[in-house]
C-alpha cells in the first residue's frame, strides 16, 4: 500500500480530480479490472471500494496488477524527464528544432513525443519554442536600440520571420510595441449586462480588454501611447458577439483575441480556455495542466494578469478547497458567471 504522507483520502481526491500534480507519487490500482494508473488516468473513474493505492508501478505488479494500456503510469518519470531535457534543448538552440530530432534525443517516435510534450505543457514542441522566441522578443524591443538589434536579440533569424510573428503574438507593429503603442488604434465601447457595465476594447487582431466596471480612463492606463477610438459599425458585430458570450456564457471561441503574455501565462491561459463551461479547475491542476506542477501560485499571478475576462475564462479557477479564491471584478461576479454557465447546461 502506498506509504504516508499521502493519506488514501488524499490519493483518492487527487485520483477524482484526475490531478496531474500526483502522477509519479502514486499509482491507483483496480483489482475488479486486474490494472493499475496514474491518479490522471483519463480512463472512466473505479468504483472507490475497487481501488487500493500502491507507491510505485514495481508494488502494483507485485500485488498481480498490470499497466493501464491508455496512461502508461510507468512512463510517467521518463516523459518528465523527457520533456525537462526537450526544453533545455530548444533554449539552448533559441529556435524550434526539428520534431524527429528531438524526439530521437528523448528514445521516443516524433508522434509519441509530440503528445507527451503537449500534454506535459499545453503546447506543441515548435509552439513552445515560437513561445519562447516571442517573449525574448517583447522583453528585447522595451530596450533595443532599434528594431534590428530586437530582431537578433530575440534570436530570430531575420526581419521577415520576426515581422510575422511580432503580428502574431502582439497584433502591433514592433516598433509600435516598443513604443508603448503608439499609432495602434484601439475601438472600444462600455455597455450595460446583467453583471454591471463591461467595457470592450479591441485592436484589429481582436479583444484586447473585457473588464467590468471600467471606463476609458482605465483603458487609457493600460494603453497610454495607443489611438482610442469609440467603437463605430464596424465595433458593432464584435461587440454583440461579446456581449452575447457574457450573457450566455458557453462557446465564444470563435472570438477573436489580441492578448500577451510569457509564454508561461500564454498556456495558463489556454488551458484556461479548454475549461469546459460549467466546470471548475483549482489552481494546482492548471498548474499541471501546463507542465509546471509545483508552480501553483504563478498560476495564480497568470490566471490574474488575464486582461480578457470571460473570453479567458479566469472565473473558472477556484481554490482546491473549493472555494471561490479571488476575482479582479468581485466574487459576486464570479459566482454569478458560473452560475449562468451551469445554468445553461443544466
């Protein structure tokens, strides 16, 4: 059985929640089926008084269990490593290396690989590293000389892939963006909800702030270089498609963003945004759901530097206690957005 400090209760918590932060410290054994997983196993949950917990694969086997075919809980130690030394490879080369070559690095096949590094970080090896690359290249242009330097610096081998991402990634020009802005023309509008007035704002990437509460004047703070323009016909539909998503919060992923972040807080957020609606996550397991298991209070600093309420559905992450935590608009607002999205699965 599997030894203190981790109580059964615990493990059995950790095995309901499917948390990834407890992969490697145990594995649940169901002797109904003759198997064993990790705690994340995705597979359908046991009946609890079919479940003995082990402290590794080797007591599992031992008791006349095998590994579960769909987790692979013994290779759970390998793909961490595998992945640790398939990040310091891309940092050292400061670029995107070449699938088949870094999985050969790890002993694994280009498509297994592939799924172990984005179920470990929430991206793919080559969107890990364009992560990577493009938040050298927001922290370089804030204290480049020129854009050129900024190009180099950022490791970029030239001025046509660096345009092409900095568009991407910043929905502005690089000199714009080291500017604080200047010349980007941002729409925006307040209107009225059930959950008080939202202010909109959006470049031509899209959404670049949703908040409650606020005026241009906090738009102006957060944007002090930028044109602000209240929003004409051509704001309308967006508008109506946001204002929409908060009223009948469910699918809005047809919305578009115009966000930035670390690469960190980048996948925080889009592990966010595969929250389903209705449901919760806690902090931890946003924190394992991008790689980083023992990162829950940065997490937490991500999950409230999200500058796109709603779209970003931070009101989805609650403390394991199952408490609400905290909300930049008010926990009132929090509870009533869930309560809406489990309204409208109900």
């Amino acid at each position: 059985m599997m030894p203190q400090p981790i109580t059964d209760d615990e493990a059995w918590g950790a095995v309901m929640a499917r948390d990834r932060t407890y992969d490697g410290r145990f594995v649940t054994g169901v002797i109904s089926t003759g198997i064993y997983c990790r705690p994340s196993c995705a597979a359908r949950h046991p009946r609890r008084e079919n479940v003995r917990f082990f402290a590794d694969g080797a007591a599992a086997r031992e008791a006349g269990l095998r590994g579960c075919m769909r987790c692979s809980p013994d290779d759970v130690s390998r793909d961490e490593r595998a992945v640790l030394a398939a990040i310091e490879a891309i940092k050292a080369a400061g670029q995107s290396l070449v699938l088949a070559d870094l999985a050969a690095r790890c002993g694994y096949s280009p498509t297994h690989f592939q799924r172990v590094f984005t179920r470990s970080t929430g991206l793919s090896p080559a969107a890990y590293a364009r992560a990577l690359q493009k938040e050298r290249m927001a922290q370089v242009l804030t204290g480049a000389d020129s854009v050129t330097d900024a190009i180099y610096d950022a490791g970029f081998s030239g001025p046509a892939r660096f345009y092409n991402a900095a568009e991407e990634r910043l929905g502005m020009a690089p000199s714009a963006w080291r500017n604080g802005g200047h010349g980007v023309t941002i729409r925006w509008a307040v209107v009225p909800t059930s959950l008080g007035s939202m202010l909109v704002a959006a470049t031509d990437k899209g959404v670049c702030r949703l908040s409650f509460n606020e005026d241009e004047g906090a738009l102006r703070t957060r944007f002090p270089n930028a044109l602000l323009e209240q929003g004409g016909e051509a704001f309308a539909q967006l508008l109506s498609d946001v204002a929409a998503a908060v009223e009948a919060p469910g699918d809005f992923g047809h919305i578009p963003l115009d966000v930035k972040g670390t690469a960190f807080q980048e996948a925080v957020w889009h592990a966010l945004r595969r929250i389903p609606s209705g449901e919760t996550r806690s902090y931890a397991q946003i924190a394992a759901e991008v790689g980083k298991p023992g990162a829950v209070r940065a997490a937490g600093s991500a999950n409230g530097a999200n500058n796109v309420a709603v779209l970003i559905p931070c009101h989805r992450v609650i403390r394991s206690d199952g408490s609400l935590g905290g909300y930049a608009y008010g926990l009132d607002i929090k509870q009533r957005l869930l309560n809406k999205e489990r309204e409208g699965n109900d």
